[in-house]
C-alpha cells in the first residue's frame, strides 16, 4: 500500500490507481515507483492478467513531444505550506493537529473516513486492535506449539533457557517469541487505553495564518487571502457533521472577509456559535491522557488562558510550487520575492515574456473565483495575439444528416451496462437482459460491460444501423453525467439526439440497494419498464441554428468596459461601448497610483486614446439604454446618446455590462460640513494643499458605512487604499503623527508588504468595534478624534489636522438595467452572477457577462482581469457562426390558449409573450431561444395549452402507468 | 491538418501548464473560441487542489 497524496496523506491506495472517483480521465494509473514490476523490478504482472481490456502495458516509455504554440498559459497553482517545519505547532508529532487540507479530506465523503468526522489519533484504532489481537494469538499459539515439543509450562520453560537455552535453536526460538509476545501485549494494552479514551471530536481549533504573514520562521511575510474564509466554511461544516454538537474556535489575528458575500458567511458562522478569538497562538502541547491537544493564549484583556480542544486545525497558507523557480528559469520569466509570478497591475495575466500568461496562484495568493476569473482573462489576452490563426488548428464537428423517423414505428434498443462491477456486483443484468427483450416496441436489447468505453459508443452506432433503430435506451448510470455522450452518438447515427432516454440502474439500483440483489434487480427492471414505455412516444426534436452577430454591446466607460472592448477588438469583434458621462475613464479617473505605485491617469490616459483610435470600438457618450430585447446572439437594443432625441439601434450577439460602483457620501464625522474631512479620492485631490501637506497629524477612519447592518459587504479596497496614503504621507513627512482607525486590517495577498512597511515607518493602528465608535469633533484649529483603544482599554484623544473617511463602496441605480437585461442583483446591490465560483462572470442569461465594481468593489489589477475574463467568455460565442437553440422548450397549443398571460407572468427568462391574433384575442408564443425548458409556464397553464417538449404529460404519465403495472 | 499548419505565421494553439481549475478553465475558453490546447498535467487526472475540497462557499456544496 502506498500513502494517498489525494486524501492529503490520510489514507492509502495501492500502485495501480484511480486518482478520485470522479477522476478525468476515469482511468487507472501506475505509480512507477511503487510498482513491483515497473519500479521494483520484482516480478508480479497480475494487473495485467486481470484486465478484461487487455490495456495495461508494461513497455510505455516517457516520451519528448514538441509543441509548436502560439503562447502558453502557466497555471501551476500552489503547494500548501508544510508546518512540520514549526515546532511550535507540533504538528509533526501529534496526529490530532492536523493541515486545512487533510481536515477537508476528513470531511469528505470521499474521504478516508467516508465523510464521518474522526481523530486521526483514532483513525486506525480499530484495525490495529485487531492486528495486534491476531498477532498475538499467532505468537502464543507457536510459543504452546515449543512448550508442548519440551512438555513444559512457561515457566519452566523460562528456567530451561535461562540455564541452557542459549545453545539451544529451540529454545532461542521460544525466547525471541516471547519476548515479541510481551512486546504485543503491551501495545495492545496501551490501544486498549487508547479506545477507552477514544471519542469524536467535541471541540475543535482552528489557527489561522499558519505560514501566512510569518516572516520569523518563513519567509512568507504575504496574506494567502483565502484561510479566513476555508477556516469559517469548515468550522460550518464540521457543525454540521457532528451529531450531538460541536464547539469551534477559530483563533485569527485580523479576520479577512472581503469578497463577494464573505462578511454575510462570517456574520452568520458567528451567530451559529462559531468562536473567533482575536490571539495567536504559539504553543500547541499534548495532554497524552487522552490526545487532547493544549492551546496557551493571551486573549484581548491580556489575561492568559488554557484552553484544550479535541483537534487542531492548522489554516496553513499557500505558496507558489517549489518547482516554480526552474520551471520560471527555463521560460525565461520572472517571479516576485515571493516566488510568485511578476505582473503589472495592468496587465495582470502577463508575465514578463511576451506571449506567456498566467493564472491562478502561481500569479499570487487567491482564491478559486479570482483563479477562474483570470484564467479566463489569460484565455482572452492569449487569444489577442492569435486570431489571425483562429479555427486552423480546430476541426469543426459534424455530424450525418439526420433520418427523419417520424413516419416509423418505434423500434427500441436497449443496451444494459454492467458498469464493471458497479452494478453487476449487485443487479442481475442477465435476468434484466432477458427482460428487456419481452417489452413492446423492443428489437434487440445487448449487454455490454461498459456502455461508455469508446469501443462500445463505436458498435452502438454500428447496431443502429444494422437493427435499423430510431428509439435507444440505455440502462446504466446517470444521465447527468452520461447523456450528452450518448446523445452525441444518435447524432453520429443520424438520429435526433431526443431519441434517446436513459435508465439509471446504477444509483438507483445497484447503490442503494447494495444490501438487496432480488429487490435491486426488480428495480432495474421496473426502471427499464418505464424507460421502454416513454422511449415509444418519444418524438425528434428540432434544434434550430442561429446566426451569430458577431459583435458586442458593452455597458460603462471605465477601466473595465474598456479594456473588454479592446480585448474583443484585438481579437477581430467589434464592439460599442455605451457610457453614461461624456468622457471616458470611470472612477479611475480619481485615482492616481496602484497599491504597487503604478501611475493609474497615465495608463488611462495610453487606454482612452487606444479605444479612440481602434476600428472595432464605437464609443457611444452621454449614452442611455432605452430598451433591449432579443436573445444570446441576436440581441437588439435602443440607446440614446449626446442629449439627442435621435435613437440608435444597435444588433450585438453579446452584452457586458460594466456600470461600475461608487463611494457613498457619508452622514457622520463632519462629513461634508469641515473641510478638513475627506474621502479617498478627495485626500489625493487635495494632497498639495496647504492643510494637507503642511500637517502634522492625520487619522484614517476605516470601515464608513461597510460592515454595518444596513450595509453588511466589505468595501474590500479601502484597507489597502489607507495604508498606502499613511505610508505616502509618512514618506513626505517622517515626523506626521499617521493613525488609522480600523476594524480589522485586510491587505490580504502580497498588500500585506504595505501594512508592515506602514508599521515600520511608526503608523499607528488602533482598532475599534461598532459598539464603540470614533468620535469626531471639531475644535479650534482642528478636529479631535476620540477613540477606545483596544489595549489601553479606554479612550484616547488624538488630534487631526484632517481626517479620510473610508467610505463604503455602493452600485448605484442598478435595477432598472437589471430588469432590462434580465439578469439578478445580489442582496448588497451588486450584480449577480451565475455561480460565484466557476463562472463568476457570466450571468444565467446567456451572452451577457458582468466585469468590474459593478459585480463588486475591487482593485484595478482585478477590474482588468475580469474585463479580459468578459471578453473572453463573450469571444467563446462571437467565434462562432451559429449557435444551436437547445430543443427541449415549451410550447403552446393556440387552439387551447385563451391568452390569460400566466405563462408571462411566471417565466422567469421572459419566453413567452402575447401576440394579439385577431382584434382583442390574444395568444401566448414562446420564443424559444429565451426558454430555459423549466416547465414553469406548463405548471401555471389553467388550460393545459402550454407544455414543455420531450416532457409532456403523456411521455411523463405513460412511465408512472408503466411503473405501477406489472 | 498539419500540426505545424498557421494562419500568417501565427499558431492557432495554445499549450496550457497544469489542469487545475484555472487550467482547465483557459483550456476550454480556448478552445470554444476556436483554438487547440495542449492541455499539461504531471498528475494522473485533472482537478488539482479544489478537486480535494470536500465543499465550497456559499453554498457548501460538493467541489466536485
């Protein structure tokens, strides 16, 4: 057995292996190095001989390929900090302190315990009690058998060696057995303790930055940007798991959750009773009693603790791949001081060398949506420089024209899939086979040992020929993961790819009725039954094709409308940019230096006059959308721009929508009515002043109008947009008083260097909770801030020359543009995308795509990113001629409908719509490049005229009937 | 085709290093905009590290 890298060391696997369950590609691997016959040398080969393919082969070689490429996308990801360099911690030496990641694979279902939360002190407790028992019982059975050879009782045989036995090999043989016999029962005794003791975990620890903004014992000085959050989210789920309750602590220097809906989670894990102690801890010891683990700590009044817990979770940081530097070396690209990939906030999949890009962690601490997101953005500025050579490399996919079938009758083929032994080991398929072929309508029914092998897709499309079928059934596993593949091979059969339903004779039989072969084997069959009954009435469906208008249509002028505009343009689309002011430039324009002091108005400026001067952009200001209609691909919409009446229709496949965000104007600390407060862009506005420049104590304000209950979300930009002006004030100043007034400092990934460059330079933080808020008056010749200090534990006063308020960032009038384009707004008012985390651009409406402050507050760097990231999402339709309309979509039977407008009202995606036929009649139509094929227009229907296809009343009711009859 | 085959010099195939979600993710943006991708794995099966996290934020569901 060889240690499971996959369950993080938890578990075991053997040398020919299957990486996960759900592994792409789904095929055994050798590991070399563990294999007798490959890497031992040692002669075995049973692999081979069990294979009912024939498809192991000792013989292949490494091979060296040479790719010829237009640019290359590094995507190497992270290696998580190892904490057996730390003694502190212990982990090395105590099983129950265990890694984020190894407390993940504890969790999992998948996992080495199979989802059950265990000790791992007590992970093999059972299966060593055993092993011992049974050794033991060996070794006294052999220690009677040299008793018995002697005629003597132990003892005696003790006294026989001691005087005689050394010369003896009898004898010598008892003693080395008896001495390994104590050895036994001693350890069995400790483990029989050990069960004594044994429970599931009851209090759990988690210990934050872990290899993370640690420059003593690493050299990690950066924030890994995502423990906060993986910490909460597991803390949540072991709550979950354990049965009787469980008490989680999570012990954190400053909690950073700053991302999208972040702060909503961590407020709702603290008000499940979650803990968050603001300490960190520096000594994880053992209580060997019972392998509890002691957690000394200093809590916020300064009174020193004990504390002990059941586990340890370390929140270990990520760091870039150690391989990293060679690989970087050999591609002549450069890397940080955090051997993290060099970028420019402008460009910030780009490396150094033209041509290659990167994404994920390898360009820096993040976390999945923001990997995602610049992966996308990698795709979009790799594809830049190559549209000259799009679709030379790429065969177009084609299929037979397909046989029309519905003059026939139905001639059903039904294919039962063993599955391996996944559902053989359980169902009967013979019996299930035999079945099949009495059902009405049934031609030919076949067995094959897995339905999905390429081999068996190949002599699926041979039967349809042969057997003339126009119905295919296959009973197998599940069609969520399975049916495009076998709807694929109809298409190659010339057939319509409905003609297809799928049995799912795996979950539904062999797994959950595992315990139950007669029962699980009636089941297949009752499923096939039904299966056969609704493939007879199963009709093809027309999947009409629409051109693609190949350009697109993008909302908001700033930072990120335009570099999505530029990224489409270079790639050969043309685009309009819509805007709202009568200049370009967005927020940006307010901006003077990124947090790694990039000059913003001087890459605007270079932006601006490249968008001027492209071809493929028309820009469109003092613009407003008036009305959009249409539907991916072949969108419409109104707009009118410079103040004139005059409208202009614009056709575009696709839309962005890039509307940016704002800093509210807040209502406390003298806001608007002293001179002397500001907020962000207003300090650099007014930074040559003479109250700004001639000052000798400034104070920062964080948090204004973020984080509070009418407005939960983290502003996420204002920490770092602080700390750089402290330090930018202190650079001009050395003797300024700097302080900044916070709730929890979160210059998270490599911004971290700016918060410990402003404490080096003497910036004062002091931080505060929302029950005890500064207090800003106005006094002669100043202001005067009131503070309680959390270490002093009482007010202190500080004098301010001026005072920036950090001031919440805010979408502003969203809604209307929302309901226009038919896409969500979260709860803070952003706009919401379909899956926060493998498609954070792309809204549920296809070909419209969201980038910028208007999906949430971000830096320039991210802004960037998810504008290339739109763009690139956008190309993946513009690139195409056509696009297939999906078959399955309501319908509506004019002669029924009596034109009540329900099916309006409900469809969430605006389908159907009324067409007046005749003077005051009107009827539903669907059109069907807007339909999702929900049903929810068939649900509301009181008279039955809409329906969905391929899941009409009949071909549903036919499979109950079928299911009830015997 | 030929795998050298280009379009003004220019190849219209991108070589994509490592088959974790980012990987995988500018593999088939790629692709469905009309390129070729060398997808690069050193492991036996795409999915890297979020292939190994049992649920995700918001909504806890399954990684997989």
């Amino acid at each position: 057995m060889v240690i499971d890298a996959y369950n993080a060391g938890l578990g075991e696997r053997k040398a020919i292996y299957k990486y996960y369950a759900q592994a792409i590609p789904s095929a055994y691997a050798i590991d070399s190095d563990n294999c007798r016959q490959l890497g031992q040398g040692k002669k075995c080969g049973i692999c081979a001989k069990v294979c009912p393919t024939g498809a192991i082969d000792y013989k292949q070689k490494e091979q060296m390929l040479d790719l010829e490429v237009g640019a290359v996308i590094l995507s190497t990801g992270f290696h998580a900090f190892d904490p057996g360099r730390f003694d502190t911690y212990n982990y090395a030496g105590l099983p129950n302190v265990v890694t984020a990641m190894e407390f993940e694979r504890l969790l999992s279902a998948g996992g080495p315990t199979s989802g059950h939360l265990m000790r791992p002190s007590e992970l093999s407790l059972k299966a060593d009690l055993a092993a011992a028992e049974k050794g033991l019982s060996k070794l006294h059975k052999q220690l009677k058998q040299l008793e018995g050879k002697y005629g003597k009782t132990t003892g005696e045989m003790y006294d026989t060696f001691q005087s005689a036995g050394k010369d003896d090999k009898d004898l010598r043989r008892w003693e080395t057995l008896a001495e390994q016999a104590t050895e036994l029962e001693n350890r069995l005794r400790d483990l029989k303790a050990k069960q004594e003791t044994a429970h599931e975990p009851k209090k759990i620890a988690w210990l934050q930055c872990v290899g993370s903004r640690e420059i003593n014992q690493c050299d990690n000085g950066y924030c890994s940007g995502v423990c906060c959050m993986y910490a909460i989210k597991e803390a949540v789920i072991a709550k979950e798991h354990a049965k009787d309750g469980l008490e989680a602590a999570i012990f954190f220097m400053d909690m950073r959750t700053y991302g999208k809906e972040f702060e909503q989670y961590y407020n709702r894990a603290q008000e499940s009773g979650i803990r968050f102690v603001r300490s960190r801890i520096h000594t994880v010891e053992s209580v060997p009693e019972n392998d509890n683990l002691r957690l000394g700590y200093v809590t916020e009044s300064g009174d020193m603790v004990s504390e002990d817990f059941d586990m340890v979770v370390l929140s270990v940081g990520l760091e870039s791949s150690p391989e990293m530097q060679d690989l970087a070396a050999a591609l002549g690209i450069e890397l940080d001081h955090y051997n993290f990939a060099a970028t420019s906030s402008f460009a910030p999949v780009a490396t150094s060398r033209p041509g290659v890009f990167v994404c994920g962690v390898l360009q820096g601490p993040k976390d999945i949506p923001l990997s995602v997101m610049e992966a996308s953005a990698a795709a979009g500025a790799a594809a830049s420089n190559l549209s000259s050579a799009r679709h030379t490399l790429v065969k177009e996919k084609t299929f037979p024209e397909e046989r029309d079938v519905r003059a026939e009758p139905p001639r059903i083929g039904v294919f039962v899939c063993n599955c391996g032994v996944n559902i053989s080991s359980v169902v009967r398929v013979k019996e299930v086979v035999e079945y099949a072929k009495s059902l009405p309508n049934v031609v030919y029914v076949q067995e094959n040992l897995f339905s999905c092998s390429q081999d068996a897709q190949d002599k699926l499309v041979e039967v349809i020929k042969e057997q003339d079928l126009n119905r295919v059934v296959v009973a197998a596993c599940s069609p969520r993961t399975h049916e495009p593949l076998f709807q694929e091979t109809l298409r190659n059969s010339a057939l319509n790819k409905y003609l297809y339903e799928q049995a799912n004779i795996r979950d539904q039989c062999s797994w959950v009725h595992a315990g139950d072969p007669d029962a699980a084997t009636e089941k297949a069959k009752d499923l096939v039954r039904m299966s056969v009954s609704r493939a007879a009435l199963i009709e093809p469906l027309p999947m009409p094709s629409v051109p693609v208008t190949a350009s697109a249509l993008i909302v908001g002028g700033g930072v990120a409308g335009m570099v999505s505009a530029l990224t489409l343009a270079k790639q050969g689309f043309k685009s309009t940019i819509v805007e709202q002011k009568d200049r370009l430039g967005g927020h940006a324009l307010k901006l003077k230096k990124t947090w790694k002091g990039e000059d913003v108005s001087e890459f605007l400026g270079k932006l601006v006059e490249e968008v001027k001067a492209e071809a493929n952009i028309d820009v469109l200001l003092n613009a407003e959308i008036k009305d959009t209609s249409g539907f991916v691909g072949n969108f419409k919409t109104t707009v009118s721009s410079n103040g004139t009446e005059s409208l202009k229709e614009i056709e575009h496949g696709v839309t962005i929508l890039a509307t940016g965000a704002h800093s509210i104007a807040p209502q406390e600390y003298f806001y608007g009515k002293s001179e002397r407060v500001f907020r962000w862009h207003e300090l650099d506005e007014a930074w040559d002043s003479d109250l700004v420049k001639n000052a000798s104590s400034a104070v920062f304000i964080q948090c204004v109008g973020s984080r509070e209950p009418q407005r939960p979300h983290c502003s996420k930009i204002c920490c770092t947009f602080s700390v750089q002006k402290a330090v930018e004030l202190k650079e001009r100043n050395p003797d300024m008083d700097v302080y900044i007034l916070y709730r929890d400092i979160r210059t998270y990934g490599e911004r971290e260097d700016l918060y410990k460059e402003a404490r080096r330079r003497g910036v004062i933080f002091v931080r505060f909770d929302t029950d005890h808020k500064p207090v800003v008056e106005q006094v002669e010749g100043g202001l005067q801030v009131t503070v309680i200090d959390h270490i002093l534990r009482r007010p202190i006063t500080l004098k301010a020359d001026f005072a920036t308020l950090a001031s919440a960032i805010e979408t502003r009038d969203i809604a209307g543009l929302a309901q226009q384009f038919k896409v969500p707004v979260s709860q803070d008012n952003f706009f919401l995308e379909v899956h926060m985390k493998l498609r954070p651009v792309d809204f549920a409406t296809d070909g419209v795509f969201v980038c910028g402050l208007a999906h949430y507050p971000k830096p320039i760097d991210e802004s960037i990113a998810q504008a290339q990231a739109a763009a690139a999402r956008a190309a993946t339709i513009l690139a195409q001629k056509s696009i297939e309309v999906e078959g399955v979509v309501s319908t509506v039977d004019e002669t029924l409908c009596r034109g009540c407008g329900k099916c309006v009202e409900v469809c969430p995606y605006g389908a159907p719509q009324l067409v007046e036929v005749a003077q005051d009649v009107h009827v539903s139509r669907i059109q069907e490049a807007l339909c999702k094929g929900c049903g929810a227009c068939a649900v509301a229907c009181p008279t039955g005229a809409a329906a969905i296809r391929h899941f009409n009343d009949r071909e549903v009711l036919t499979m109950v009937e079928a299911a009830l009859c015997e | 085709m030929s795998k050298s085959s280009r379009g003004n010099g220019t190849i219209g195939a991108v070589l994509v290093v490592g088959g974790g979600i980012a990987g995988i993710q500018a593999a088939l943006d790629l692709a469905n905009s009309g390129y070729f991708v060398h997808l690069l794995e050193k492991g036996p099966a795409i999915g890297g590290g979020m292939a190994q996290l049992d649920k995700t934020f918001p909504t806890n569901e399954c990684a997989m």
